[in-house]
C-alpha cells in the first residue's frame, strides 16, 4: 500500500522513525524538562510576530520562492506566517522535543500545520490521502467496481469508536470517492485488528484511531498498533486530542502522524476552534500546498498567537484537570448511585497513569427508563444550579462540562441510558465539585 502514501511515507522516513524517533518511555518524564521545552524561545527567539494578514517584503523577487517552499512564507497569511512557524515549532516539540536529547533537531524531519478546528485537520488528511491515489488506478478501481463488482478500493481502518463527526469522515463522507468507506475494528483487541489488516493486505490505506475513546474512554495502545502498521506498511495515525503529549507522546510509541483538536486542551478556554496536524515534513510540505488553495486555514494571526502562548501552558493545565478527573471519578466510583464508571487506571502508559479529564460514567437504576430518568434528573440539576458544572459539549475547558447521552434529543439511543460524560475542568477544585456531586446525586435519587 505504500505506492499510495509513497510522497512522505517512504524508507526516509521509516528508517528515521525506527532508528530515533521510537523511545522506550510513552512521554518525557521529567515533568520540569517538558515545560522548559515548550517555553524555548521559536526561531530567532524573538516575539515579534506580525499581526497583519499581510506583510511587508523585504526585497524583490521573493514571493515566488516562497510559494514554492524554498523560503519561509511571509507575505500573506494563507501562505504562511512567522507566527505560524513558531507554533509549528512549539507543537513539534511538545510531541517530539525528546530528540534533542540525541542531537537531533525534531523540525528537521517533522513540522505540523494548522487549521480552523480539529475537524478541518481531519478532512484535510483524508482529502489529502484519497489524492494521492493516481489518476490510472482510480480508473482501474472504479471499472473493477462497476462492471466486476469487486471493491478493491483502498480504505482506513479505524477505531470502531471514534469522535462522530470524525466517523462520518472516514466512513459515510468516502462514498463518492475512491476510497472505500472505512472498516471499523475495535482496536483495543489487537487480534482483531491483526485480522482485519491481513484480509483486506494492500487495501489497507491508514489505521486510524483515538487512544482513548470518546465518550467511553476505553484505552488503545499505541505501541501495539505500530508494530500491527508497520508489519503490513501502514502510515498509523493519532488523534492525541485527549491525552495530549503532556500525558503521551504517539510518535515515541511508533506513529506516523499525529492529530490534535486544539480546540481542547492545546487552547484550554474554550474560546476557540483550532486543529493540527504533525508528521513527517514531506506530508506537512505537501499539505501547506493544499492549504494555498483550500484556504483552510487557521483564521487570524491574533488567534495563532494565543494558540502559541496557551500551548505552553498545557502541562500545568493538564496536571490540575487530570487530577481533579482522578480524584472525581474515584468519588464516583464508590458511589452507590453509579453503576459504572469509565476511567482507566494507565499505569505506567501515561503520565501518572492518568487517563486524560474526560470521565464517563453510567447511572444506577433497574430498567434502562430509570437510567434514563436519573441521567435527565441529573442534567436538570446542573441546570437548575449554574456554576459548578456546565450542560455543555465540548471539553479542555476551564470549568466543567457534563452531558447526558441519552438525554441530547436524538432518538432511539436507550442502549445508552443514564450514560454520563463529564469533560472536568480546573475550577472549580475537585473537592467542590465532589461536594456538588454528593448533593445532586442524592437529591436525583431521593
Ligand atoms: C477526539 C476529537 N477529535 C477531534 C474533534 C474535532 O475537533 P473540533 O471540534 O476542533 O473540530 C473532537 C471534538 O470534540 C474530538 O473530541
């Protein structure tokens, strides 16, 4: 399958990632040495980034060669800024910085580019790799399709739970193209995947999955799935958006790309939609190409220079929101009104062992009505009693989100009864917020 990722995902690249980038440790542990890395001074160590979409040249003839990649681009924003570079640096660090450690300079083999939201990094890769599928074989799987009837189509495999709108991507939104809607395997059984990878052989384009899932945070090793891609030679890809490389770093555990909904923790206020993607230079290269036509691109230099100076606090952040969903969902755990709750102990795989700020839990009750009943009790109170926990989506926020998730409008969905995902924030503290609990919960079960 390689033929068809063979701009980036080459014998370049995969001697790199198995001779330096793969490490023994999941993520850099020493905790102090992380956040000096994130707080290096970018390029020339100065901040002085331009804040126009547009910028003054310095001499002539220029734009050409930086169009075409031979020079940093610095006239228009779509095209590239200064800033933009400097959060690149900053991001590949946070996921890679440990190679500097070897004498290595990780941005000379990685880079990472930007876009509006997670969901814009996600469609830009998919998009991405469906092209690179050449014109002589997209006629050859189309007729093989339509007159044999036989689906040679290359596809992702992709954790059989994965966030939504990232499912349509993969899946339902590949209907019309040369790639195959994806096959979804649960890829905490590594048997299964191996199964699914060897029937489907060169079909399979990417493995594609999230390590923890979202919402019933069950854990996916990284490790084992890179070894699984680089037997059958499939790029592996991660979406980091809820451990961050604060917790745990993907391409220490052999993957070839990494994802990341900025919206989440990379900003941290949830007052901003940002996505990226890093991985191999030649991919990034050729995506920034995509993106001069797309113009699917990070809106404004104002909202990269938050980007930049937020991500810098992501270890502190995720210390104190990590912990708060530690403590929390041991509260929870020995409550008599939960059933069940869904948050892993990782030992020695994440930093503290600990599986990120997202708990989801089930509600007690007899019958699936009951559970139902409760969840919405439950969704009632936070609403009835602002300030402590949010009936909101979305996480990586500073104050706590909870959503009920049978208890959203849509129909049909009782498999899911009286489930629970909790998005834990910074404020307030985790014993305050377990003293709200311990109220609301009696007071829905009274
Ligand atoms: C794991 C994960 N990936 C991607 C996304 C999409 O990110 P965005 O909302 O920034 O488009 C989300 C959104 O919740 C997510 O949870």
């Amino acid at each position: 399958m390689d033929k068809y990722n063979s701009e980036w995902f080459d014998q370049d690249w995969l001697r790199f990632k198995f001779e330096s980038l793969r490490r023994k440790d999941n993520f850099e542990p020493d905790a102090q040495k992380y956040q000096e890395l994130l707080m290096r001074a970018n390029l020339d160590g100065a901040r002085d980034f331009n804040l126009k979409v547009s910028e003054a040249m310095v001499e002539t003839d220029s734009l050409a060669a930086m169009v075409m990649g031979e020079k940093p681009s610095r006239f228009y924003f779509r095209f590239g800024a200064k800033v933009l570079d400097a959060l690149a640096e900053r991001l590949v660090l946070a996921e890679a910085g440990y190679l500097l450690d070897e004498g290595i300079n990780p941005m000379d083999h990685l880079d990472a580019v930007f876009f509006p939201s997670g969901m814009g990094a996600i469609y830009t890769l998919t998009e991405f790799m469906a092209e690179s599928i050449d014109d002589l074989d997209r006629a050859r799987l189309r007729v093989k399709l339509a007159d044999e009837g036989v689906d040679e189509r290359p596809l992702f495999v992709q954790g059989n739970v994965v966030y939504v709108n990232t499912n349509n991507v993969l899946g339902e939104r590949m209907r019309n193209k040369v790639i195959a809607p994806s096959i979804k395997v649960d890829t905490t059984d590594l048997m299964k995947v191996g199964k699914v990878l060897k029937q489907l052989g060169d079909r399979c384009f990417g493995l594609y999955f999230e390590p923890l899932t979202n919402p019933d945070i069950r854990y996916t090793n990284t490790k084992s799935m890179a070894l699984l891609g680089s037997s059958y030679q499939i790029p592996v890809i991660v979406d980091n958006t809820f451990l961050t490389p604060y917790l745990q770093q993907p391409f220490r555990m052999g993957a070839d790309v990494v994802i990341h909904s900025l919206t989440k923790y990379g900003n941290g206020f949830g007052d901003m939609l940002a996505g990226a993607i890093i991985g191999p230079k030649a991919l990034i290269s050729a995506i920034k190409l995509w993106q001069y036509d797309s113009g699917n691109v990070t809106q404004s230099p104002d909202s990269a220079i938050k980007l930049y100076d937020r991500i810098s606090d992501m270890p502190s952040r995720m210390d104190t929101q990590a912990g708060n969903a530690k403590a929390i969902a041991n509260y929870l755990k020995g409550s008599e009104y939960v059933d069940k709750v869904h948050y892993p102990d990782l030992e020695d795989e994440t930093r503290g062992g600990l599986a990120g700020a997202v708990i989801s839990f089930i509600l007690a009750g007899q019958t699936l009505e009951e559970r139902t009943a409760k969840e919405r009790a439950l969704m009632q109170y936070n609403i009835d009693h602002p300030g402590v926990i949010n009936h909101e989506v979305s996480l990586g926020d500073n104050v706590n989100l909870m959503i009920g998730e049978n208890t959203l409008g849509f129909p049909n969905v009782d498999s899911n009864a009286g489930f629970v995902r909790f998005a834990v924030g910074r404020t307030p503290d985790a014993e305050k917020t377990i003293k709200f609990l311990e109220k609301a919960l009696t007071e829905v079960y009274k």
